[in-house]
C-alpha cells in the first residue's frame, strides 16, 4: 500500500517504507496492525509505502526473506516509481520497531536514514549504522521486555561510538517522559529530522558485520564468492588514494571497489592492513565490472567501474 505525498523534487521522490507492529499473533492482529500503520504517520514529501509482513511470527520483520523483498522493492520504485535510491528511508512501530533494529545495521547501504519506534533489539550490534542516522525513541513507561532499559543502553552505546567516530552515528535518542508503549505519536518527530538526511553511497568509512540474511555487499565493499557468510567485523576507511583495512574478521579476501566519486583509479591506489600493504598500483575501469556490480546491486549509484580483490592474512 503506497501514498505520495508532496511534489516530486527534481532528482526524484523519497520513498518511507513504514513497518507495522504486531508480531507472534493471530493474522487478523497483525492484519489490524496494518491498517493502523497506514495512517500512522505522513511524510512532507515522498511515497509512503506500508508494506504487510509476509508471515504472522514475531521476528516477521527481520526473517532472511525480508531483506530480499526490500531491496526488489527498492530496485523497482527507483526503476518504475521515479525514486530517488539516495532518499530511501526505514522506520517501524513496536514490532517494526524490532525491524528497524535489525534491518538499518543489516541493510545500511540502502537507507538514507532509518527511526525505530517503540521496539527491541533483541541483542543486535548498531556499529554498522554509522553512515545511517538513526532515531531511538520508546517510552519512558515502556517496560515490558525492558524496551525503556534497553532503549537508553543503545542510545548510549551510539554515543560512545560517535565520540570514538566524530563523522559518523549522527542518532536522535529520546525516552519519552511519561509515555507507554504508546507515545501519542510524539515520535512522528522523527520523520522531518530523517529527511534531512541523503545516503551517501561512497562514505570514507565502512563498518560492516556481515551474516545471517545480509547481502555480501555493503557500500563500496564486498565478499568474494567463497568467502564466509560470516566473518565477524569489518572496518575499511579511506583517506585520499589510500584504503586501510582496519579488520576484517575471517574474511580470506576482500574485494574493494571505487569509482572516480571516491578517489583517482588512473593514479596508485595503496590498500594497507597496519604496516602491510596489499596493493598498490592504478586500478583499471571496465564496463564488465560497472554491469555486474549494477546488475548484482540494482542501484545506479552503487555500481562501481573498478574492484580488487585483496588477499587477507590469517587473523
């Protein structure tokens, strides 16, 4: 179910896609739920997309198959709907909100911005939103499985990272005084704070914790076929025309990709591990590389003409 909202801009429509709460309950609950999304909150401009959860369990926003329906959703919206792939943005309520905890760390290349309302993480690590700002809003009364707790441990948490990462982690935390699970919609704040925000395809930093039903991509980074699905922590920045590897867990090899958004390929290109450097020497541009990262993607502004692979050492 989708809304529009506003006038197109120039470089296309926003698009919010908007999570129902509900979770491990009959169909006709989360069919309720539903509905009550539909009209739960408005953005000033953009398609406001409510999809229904495929299935009625209660992690139904953050199954292996979700991922894959977002990003064909997303893929087709900027294909068929005019929308621009640099203004997606992910917010969800309650149940949702478990969603949003999960799928803006698991997803972080997709969105511009991401709000998580009333919700749990159910132990999730947030290191991989750091080029996703990420609003945290619960109740200050909402106790049930600790949400109020967990809510202020996490938004602390982002502000450490962001003290440790100054350009990174931009978060708006609020535990809202006085408030249950519900918060009289005082939490629709966040969405003319999340559109403020653009995605930058080509962030100077990447943490990335690949695994479960993540994609083997993430911005500029990705797993060669072979690799792990799960290797633990990465970390990859770049400076210039040098990219430091910072960890990479079990990976056996990266691939590095890049385009001239990000550094010059025709002058030496050095990726390092500490002392250790891994390549170094200009990288070639092919269009056999530009098609397989766009077809792989389905994202025009993540398509990239050139990529090593780097071997790793043993951890």
């Amino acid at each position: 179910v989708t809304k529009a909202f506003g006038a197109k801009p120039a470089g296309g429509h926003s698009l919010w896609i908007s999570l129902h709460g509900g979770g491990g309950a009959p169909k006709q609950v989360n069919d309720q739920q539903w509905e009550n999304q539909k009209r739960l909150y408005a953005p000033e401009e953009g398609i406001y997309l409510v999809p229904r959860a495929p299935t009625n369990t209660w992690n139904l926003w953050h199954e292996a198959h979700v991922d894959r329906m977002f990003h064909r959703i997303i893929e087709d919206l900027v294909i068929t709907g005019d929308v621009d792939p640099d203004r997606v943005y992910v917010l969800g309520y309650s149940a949702g909100g478990d969603g949003v905890y999960q799928l803006a760390p698991r997803m972080a290349d997709h969105w511009a911005a991401a709000a998580m309302m009333a919700g749990h993480p159910n132990g999730v690590s947030l290191e991989p939103v750091r080029n996703v700002p990420f609003a945290l809003q619960v109740g200050a009364l909402d106790a049930a499985y600790d949400r109020n707790r967990i809510a202020a441990e996490y938004g602390a948490a982002l502000e450490r990272f962001r003290e440790a990462d100054p350009a990174g982690y931009v978060a708006l935390v609020k535990i809202h005084e006085g408030k249950g699970h519900w918060m009289d919609r005082d939490d629709a704040a966040a969405l003319p704070w999340m559109a403020g925000f653009t995605r930058d395809p080509v962030p100077g930093r990447i943490v990335w914790i690949p695994g479960g039903a993540a994609r083997r991509s993430s911005y500029w980074l990705a797993l060669p076929d072979g690799a792990p699905d799960a290797p633990g922590r990465i970390a990859v920045s770049r400076d210039g025309q040098s990219i430091t590897i910072e960890e990479a867990g079990t990976a056996p090899s990266l691939l590095v990709r890049f385009d001239d958004r990000m550094l010059d390929p025709d002058a030496p290109v050095r990726v390092l591990q500490g002392s250790r450097v891994l390549h170094e020497g200009p990288v070639p541009r092919t269009i056999l590389t530009l098609l397989r990262t766009l077809l792989d993607r389905g994202d025009p502004h993540l398509a990239f003409p050139c990529e090593i692979e780097v071997a790793l050492p043993a951890p």
